[in-house]
C-alpha cells in the first residue's frame, strides 16, 4: 500500500564501501528525485528524473549514480564511501515534475563510519 | 542571497496562539509553492498549496506576496500536535522543487 518505498531504512557501512538504495513509487507518476538531508536538516535535490530519464543532477560527486530501470523506480548507487556522505536520504515522487506536489519515501539514514 | 530562506526559529508559543512564518524566494519566475511539514526522524508531508489569492485550510492560511517575492502560513488556536519542522517548497521550474531549510515550531501546554 506504501505509495513511496525505499529499502533499507537505516543502512550503516565503512568508509570506502559501495552501496545501494532502492527507491519505488506505486502511484504512476512520471517524475521521481533524490533529495538528501544533512545533519542540520537541509533538504537539497540531488537528482531528479522523468520517465526514466535524467533531468537534473545538481552538484553531487559522480560517486552518487543514480539509475532508473523504468518509470516507477529509481535507485540510488554510492560508490568510495565518505564520512560526509552520512546523512538522511529521501526519495520522493510527483506526477509530472512540474508544479505539483512530492510525495516521499520515509527516507534512508546512511551512517558510514 | 539564497533561493528560499526561513527563519529556523525556534518559534516556542503555548497552546491556543496564533503563530505565524515567512519564507522569501529569489527566482521572481517561480511558479508554485507549498508548505510541508516534517516530524522529527520522518518525512516530509504536504501541508498545503499556496495560491495567489491565499487559501485557507482550517486553522491554517497561507499567503502569497509575489511583489516582495514571499509566502507565509499562519496558524491559529495552535495545538502541541502542532509541533514540527515547517518547510517552504518554492518550485522555480520544471523539475527543480527547492526546499527551504525550514522553521521550527515547539507548542507548549
């Protein structure tokens, strides 16, 4: 029933490591985004796709690739972990990406240590 | 100057006050504009939509000043439940929905 889910909800690993999270959206919309919160809850878009296709990515190392095998999913690849990488990580949703609203995902906290 | 900035507060009121946030926006082309709401450790809910002539849903108003380029969101007869991150979303383009840093509210018996 979840409109929006992410998997994992907590996912803590070395520096260095390379991980996945899983973003998928059951209410057929077009547009799907990462969004990433820091530890003083700023909210910044870091990639944003419509129909599988890449539309924004704002300044995100190239370690953050984020992939999108259809319409309804998209995932979210980290490569070379860093300490500064810990943050909450939102994936969120919209029907068209123009002005309607985001529905979310309950985010993902990445610690990495 | 940033895209969209708010007050981060604390704003602390007690039970039963009215209590009230801006938020100003830089990109005089952006289109549209919602208030979220987040709980602490969850994420971010649609509070509501902003429109030009203002939109009022129950003990919540928000407004839109597009000559001073600013939103705010007012809210009446506050509640503890009330308690949360309010976050201004100003959408500048297609694609591009921009969040505010967001204002902390604290209701207090």
């Amino acid at each position: 029933d979840t409109a929006v889910s992410q998997t994992p909800k907590y996912l803590v690993t070395q520096m260095g490591n390379d991980k996945s999270i899983k973003c998928e959206q059951n209410l057929g919309h077009d547009t799907m985004y990462w969004y990433k919160q820091d530890s003083k809850k700023f909210l910044k878009i870091m990639f944003s796709y419509n129909n599988k296709e890449l539309i924004i990515n704002e300044t995100v190392p190239n370690r953050f690739s984020p992939k999108s095998p259809d319409k309804a999913h998209l995932n979210l690849h980290i490569n070379s972990l860093e300490l500064g990488d810990s943050a909450v990580y939102f994936c969120a949703s919209s029907p068209d990406g123009t002005n309607e609203k985001l529905f979310f995902g309950s985010g993902t906290q990445l610690s990495v240590l | 100057r940033k895209e969209v900035e708010q007050d981060p507060g604390p704003f602390n009121v007690p039970e039963g006050a009215t209590v009230a946030f801006n938020c100003t926006y830089s990109n005089s082309a952006s289109q549209s504009f919602f208030w979220y709401r987040q709980d602490c450790r969850k994420e971010p809910k649609l509070l509501m939509s902003v429109y030009s002539s203002g939109n009022e849903d129950g003990r919540f108003t928000a407004q839109l000043n597009r000559a001073s380029q600013y939103i705010s969101l007012l809210i009446r007869d506050s509640k503890l439940s009330d308690s949360a991150t309010y976050l201004c979303v100003v959408n500048g383009g297609s694609y591009i929905p921009t969040f505010g840093r967001g204002t902390s509210l604290i209701v207090h018996p």
